[in-house]
C-alpha cells in the first residue's frame, strides 16, 4: 500500500477543472430536486467525469518518466550581478502538455514566486531562462526541481521531483571583473565611465623604437635609428611597470551599512577585486590587506598569474567585524609589509569628523611613506532627504540635521587634502568608476 501511495497519490494534485466538473455534478443533482425532468442526467454526467478523471490518470502516469529536465547552474555566482540560470525541459509524451515549474532556490533570495509556466507540444523542447542577484558572499543551497504536468483534459496533474540539491559558492563580483578587463585590454573603459586622462610629460620606462606613424610626437624621433633606416623613427614609451598597489579593506562594523542589498564592504570587495585586475592588466603588482579591530589577510604584491585568484579566495571568505577599525595595527602592518613607496587605496567610511579625527594621525604617518587614497562614502539616503520638498516644521529639522552630516562629509575631504592625502567621496554604484578612474589618473600623473 505503501509504495502505491508515494508512487501516485503523494505527487498527485487536482486541477481547476477537477473542481469545475465537481461543481457542474453537484449543482445537478441539486437541480434535479426542483426539475424532475432531468431524470439520469447528473448520474450519467458524473460517470462520465469519473471516466475522464481515470482517463487523466492513465495519460500522466502509463510510464515512469515521460519528461526530461534539467537545471543548469553556473559553478559560482557572482555577488551583487544578475547571474543567469536555465532550465532545460523536454516532452516525451505523445500529447501537448501545460507545465508549470517550481525551483528551489536557497533561502537567500527570499523569493517565494518563482513560478514558470509553459506549455509543450509532442517531442517539443524548451529552455526557461532566468536570473539571480545574490547580495552576500558565501555558500548557496539549490533543492529540487518540480515539475507540475498536465494533459490537454486538465483534470488532474502529476508532479515531477527531479533534478538534486546542487551547492553553490558566491563568489566577489567577477562577472563584473571580466567586464573591466576586457575594456583595459582593449582601451575602451570609457565605455563604463572611465576617463580619459592627459598625461603629463613622457613616462621614463622606454618601451622600443618603431616606425613613425601619423599622431606620434615628433619629438620623441631618434634620428640615429631613422639614419641608418632610412625612414622615421621614433621612441615608444610605455607606463612605468611593477609599481606596488595595495587595497586596504576596512571590515569593521562601520562598513556593515546596506545599499541596494548590498553592504559597503562587499561593495568595496568588489571595487577591489576590478582594481587589482585592471593594475595587473596594466602590469602593476597588485597587493591586498584586511583590518578591523586586528589585521585580518596580507597577500604581499605581485603580478604572477595566480595573482588574482589569491586575492578572490581571500575575499570570498572575508566578513563583517562589529568592531572599530585599529588604525594603529594598520600602521603597524603596512611598515612591516610594504618595503617600497606604494599606491595604498584605503576602503572605509566615516561618518563624522570626530570619526576621522580620531583616525587622521595614523593616516598622516602611512601617507608620509605612501601615496594613500582614502575612498568613504556618500550616504544617499541623505541626499534624498535634502532634496525633499518640506511640508511641515518637522521635515525642516530632519533637512537641517540631513544637510549638516551631508557638509561634513564634504569637510573630510578637504581636511584629507589639506594634509597631503588624496581622496574619494562617492556613492556605492559609482565606486568601482571613480576607483579606477582615480588610479588611471595617478598612473598618467607619475605620483608613484
């Protein structure tokens, strides 16, 4: 009894029509009290529906598997991206059929509607596409695949449980690293916002001599090489090599703050993660601390190609701390670690000048040895407030104290500059942007 009832009953549900032709035989038998001349017409409209009913059965379960599906994951998603997912379906029965699926996506996502509805016809394939953003690193759980299927009669319908529990890792944001990349490759990262920036004067690593071509700059021709090859040549520079760049993350609590899903600190892992791509790509070496109360993971600098996908696993793992950053741990490490003058970029936030007065020092002793950038973040939601029209003396006073943290953050920065350490202010989405920006602009500069 037992099998029979986990082989058909557990996966067998009613359909709509189910229940409509329930109603139409009871509404007839109810009829016939009052209109005698129905005589056997509900009997003989009941025997008819419980013959379409076993009908139904026997269509949806005369074979084991009259359906093929499969999901296809990726084998890592990428954390705050749309990731794409497919599911492969394919019908094996000699009828169209209406489908509907339900796939078990990990507890995350928090989505509870993920409903695909279809039909197919006889030997018909079809592939449902859908994406995913994840907003957390970490390790993400997919259940089963179910497959509702129903025949043209409709009456009943017969799950599916197919596919099995398939584990997948979240991991910093690549997929907008191999965007990044291919546009440092090719020289088109304006496309993503990047500014061109004007160099200033030639860079000193001489590159090679090569013919002249329209555009160069004549005085950069080596009369002896265009003597003795009787056409013009001319000097080719290129952006001084193996240069030290090291991203500092800050994983105290002040970087727990959300936007978007997202929290500060996996948006800085991600700007992180593009930048040190894009200073490989440019042939720098790239280098990676972490810092709360304590220094957390050092990856020394280098440009070998394993490079990035150490600084990657060390960032998936990483986490929130619930504790202020030691800046004075952070002095500490970056003298014993950097043993040349460095492009130090700083992740943090403050939100107050209290917060980065009790700071300044250490970061004056580090800039004193490095060239620091310090990027912190705009808090949007304070824009949008002082922005809002004011309807009462209450909106005055949340836009007053709104627009004072708003100028404070504007005084960090000059308080920043005017002790010789350059800075970000920037909203989250725009990070990854102005972080590139800001390096490409010191690599045109020769700072470091």
């Amino acid at each position: 009894m037992r099998p029979f009832f986990i082989k058909y009953y557990k996966d067998l549900f009613l359909g709509k029509r189910f229940f409509a032709g329930i109603g139409l035989c009871v509404s007839l038998f109810l009829f016939s009290f009052f209109l005698p001349w129905l005589g056997d017409l509900p009997y003989i409209a009941f025997w008819i529906f419980i013959l379409l009913v076993l009908i139904d059965g026997i269509l949806l379960y005369r074979t084991e598997r009259d359906v093929f599906l499969r999901r296809a994951v990726p084998e890592r998603l990428s954390n705050g991206d749309d990731n794409e997912l497919q599911i492969y379906v394919e019908n094996f029965y000699s009828f169209g059929i209406h489908i509907g699926i339900i796939d078990e996506i990990p507890f995350q996502f928090q989505k509870r509607d993920l409903w695909f509805k279809s039909s197919l016809k006889p030997g018909e394939r079809k592939t449902i596409t859908y994406s995913l953003r994840p907003t957390k690193r970490g390790t993400y759980v997919f259940g089963l695949v179910r497959l509702y299927v129903q025949s043209p009669l409709g009456l009943i319908i017969r799950r599916f449980n197919l596919g099995e529990e398939t584990t997948v890792s979240v991991y910093p944001s690549f997929l907008q690293l191999r965007k990044y990349e291919l546009m440092a490759i090719s020289n088109r990262l304006s496309e993503f916002g990047i500014k061109k920036i004007r160099r200033v004067g030639h860079s000193m690593e001489f590159d090679q001599v090569k013919s002249y071509v329209q555009g160069d700059d004549y005085r950069t021709v080596n009369w002896k090489a265009t003597a003795r090859k009787a056409e013009l040549m001319v000097n080719s520079f290129t952006d001084e090599k193996a240069q030290h760049v090291y991203c500092i993350i800050d994983k105290s609590r002040a970087m727990k703050m959300p936007f978007e899903g997202l929290s500060l600190l996996d948006y800085a892992i991600n700007a992180s993660l593009v930048l040190s791509n894009v200073a490989l790509v440019k042939q720098d070496k790239a280098g990676l601390i972490t810092i709360a109360e304590k220094i957390g993971s050092v990856v020394p600098a280098d440009r070998r190609p394993a490079q990035l996908g150490k600084i990657m696993e060390v960032l998936y793992k990483e986490k929130t701390r619930y504790l202020e950053l030691n800046m004075e741990a952070l002095y500490t490490s970056v003298r014993g670690t950097l043993r040349q003058r460095s492009l130090v970029v700083l992740f943090t936030n403050f939100e107050s000048m209290s917060a980065l007065n009790r700071q300044l020092p250490f970061l004056k002793r580090i800039a004193k040895f490095h060239l620091l950038l310090v990027v912190f973040f705009e808090n949007t939601e304070l824009k949008t407030i002082t922005e809002k029209p004011v309807q009462d003396v209450e909106d005055i006073y949340i836009q007053t104290i709104a627009t004072k943290f708003a100028y404070e953050k504007k005084l960090m920065v000059r308080e920043l500059a005017k002790n010789g350490i350059l800075s970000i202010l920037t909203p989250p989405e725009k990070l990854t942007v102005n972080v590139v920006n800001r390096y490409l602009a010191i690599k045109a500069q020769q700072k470091i």
